[in-house]
C-alpha cells in the first residue's frame, strides 16, 4: 500500500509493506523502516533501519526523527473521534497552549470545522468540531495551557 509523507515541505512516497497494531514495516527509497507501535511513553515510539534504533515522536501525523519533522497523510482520524465524539467533546491530543479560539459559545458548527489552534511540541494542531452542533461551553481560552487528553469545547 502507497502512502506519501511530507518532509522538508516535499512530498514523498513510501510503500507500507506489513501493518499491524504492533508495529509498521515500510520502504524508502530502498531502506526498510520497522515503527514498533508500542510507545515507549505517550508520544514516544522506536524506529528501526538498518541495524539502528531511533525513538520517533509523534502526534497524530507529525513526527520528529533526530531533530527532522514531518507529517505523513492519512485517512480521516483523530485521536479525538473516539468516546470524545459520541458525547460532542472535543479533547487536546497531548499537553499544550491553547493559541487561537474561532467560535464563540452558542455558535453553530459543521462536523470538521475548526474550533482552536493549539500548540504542543512546536507544533500548531486544530481541533475540529466532531460532530454538528451547538457550541455549548469552551472550557479554555487564548493562552490557557491544557494537559494531554482534557476537554476543551462541549458541543450539544
């Protein structure tokens, strides 16, 4: 299966030879890669290629691999659809600063739309509507830091 990753601002294509909840097997550019899936902590994984054990870490789709960044594109996921979105909550994927507000409580909202920009890991992520609704309470606001895995707007 083709998958393409971002890195530098360029778009490559790796091929994903073998995935299971474990772990990723892939090949670029000739070189096989192994990302045990077993974190090492929240956001920490190891990476392995030729011989040699690197940690990765990693949010969603951006990772870090000694000092470069990247993202890889994936289907429609978020860590925050889980319970989160049965219930209209919305949660902060890891512990960050919260950057921008775009709603207003009583607002109405699209499934996907953007309701907050965050920072965690020098990194900006937008937290989207999981649901059509109201804005119900935002329980942060601009400057607000928020640990890893808290609500941050209920929706009705």
């Amino acid at each position: 299966m083709k998958k393409q990753i971002q890195l530098n601002d360029e778009l490559i294509d790796v091929d994903i030879i073998e995935q299971n909840p474990r772990f990723v097997l892939f090949n670029l550019d000739g070189t096989e890669y192994t990302v045990n899936l077993s974190n090492i902590d929240d956001y920490k994984m190891n990476l392995s290629y030729n011989n040699t054990n690197v940690t990765v870490v990693g949010v969603d789709t951006h990772f870090v691999v000694d000092g470069v960044e990247f993202a890889i594109s994936a289907p429609n996921r978020s860590r925050t659809r889980g319970k989160a979105a049965n219930h209209g909550q919305m949660t902060s994927p890891m512990p960050g600063k919260i950057l921008k507000i775009f709603i207003k409580e009583g607002s109405e909202v699209q499934a996907g739309t953007p309701i907050l920009v965050m920072e965690a890991m020098k990194m900006e992520h937008t937290i989207k509507a999981s649901k059509k609704g109201v804005v119900e309470k935002i329980l942060f606001k601009e400057g607000d830091q928020v640990q890893g895995g808290v609500e941050l707007v209920k929706l009705c």
